[in-house]
C-alpha cells in the first residue's frame, strides 16, 4: 500500500450508509467516502448516486494514525459539467407593496405659501393612500393566518 494523498484509485462500492459509502480498495483496505464527497451536487441519499458492487473512481484525501482512511468520489472526476452546477438566484420583482412610485413634481406658482400648502395636501392624500394599502394588506395577512 504504497498511496499518497492525492492518489486515484479504482475500488467497488462494499457498502452504503446514510453519512455515506464504504469503498474496498486493491489490496484489501478499505475507506469511507463521506457524503459530502460523493457528488458535486447536493447529496441527500448516497443510494441515489452509488450502488452496492459497483466500481468508483477515488481521490485518497486522508490516512488517519488510526488507519482510517477517507476518500473523494467528487474530487477524483474532473471539474462538474455547466449543467450540474449550482443554477444562480434569480432575482425575483418586487412586491407590489415595496414599489416606490416617486411624486410628480409640483409646479412652482408665485405664492410660497400656496405652493407649501398644495405640496402639503398632495404630501397628506398619498400618505393616506399609503397607510390604507398597509392597513388593508395587514388585514390580509391576518385573515390568512387565523384559517
């Protein structure tokens, strides 16, 4: 047994656990490929990815003091092909809620006081407008949630 880490070896799925599968080496050794290390994807049962008996491809990662040793069916094939990899979040549009719709702008008259008191009352109708759309929308969540 003369392997370095690093090392791909050939060996035969000798048994499946649910943190992950036994491999038995040339040489009679055998070492545990952990779940994390079987596929590139994510590994919820390793029965899905490898059966008892059949051959794998591993990268020897670790040999313990104990003689445990720990191997990668992952790191052993090369890099994951595009359509394995991991898709990208997608930004999702906002909620009708949190759009913000900016005010139009207000033309300017020769009173300042009349100009001040139009943008006030403008100012107090759409946040009336507001505060009603939350309160209904509160009111929505709170009907859902009581069912």
């Amino acid at each position: 047994m003369d392997w370095q880490v690093g090392d791909i070896l050939e060996g035969k799925v000798s048994g499946i656990t649910k943190f992950g599968a036994f491999v038995a080496l040339p040489g009679g050794k055998s070492g545990l490929v952990h779940i994390s290390e079987v596929a590139n994807a994510f590994v919820s049962n390793v029965g899905d990815h490898v059966q008892l008996g059949q051959t794998v491809k591993v990268m020897l990662l670790s040999v313990t003091p104990e003689g445990k040793i720990n191997l990668s069916i992952k790191r052993a094939v090369s890099e994951p092909p595009k359509s394995e990899a991991r898709p990208r979040r997608q930004e999702q549009p906002p909620m009708p809620s949190q759009v913000y719709v900016r005010p139009t702008p207000v033309a300017t008259e020769t009173s300042g006081n009349q100009d001040f008191e139009d943008r006030l009352k403008r100012f107090m109708q759409e946040s009336d407008s507001r505060i009603a759309d939350s309160r209904m929308y509160a009111d929505h969540r709170q009907r859902r949630r009581s069912r």
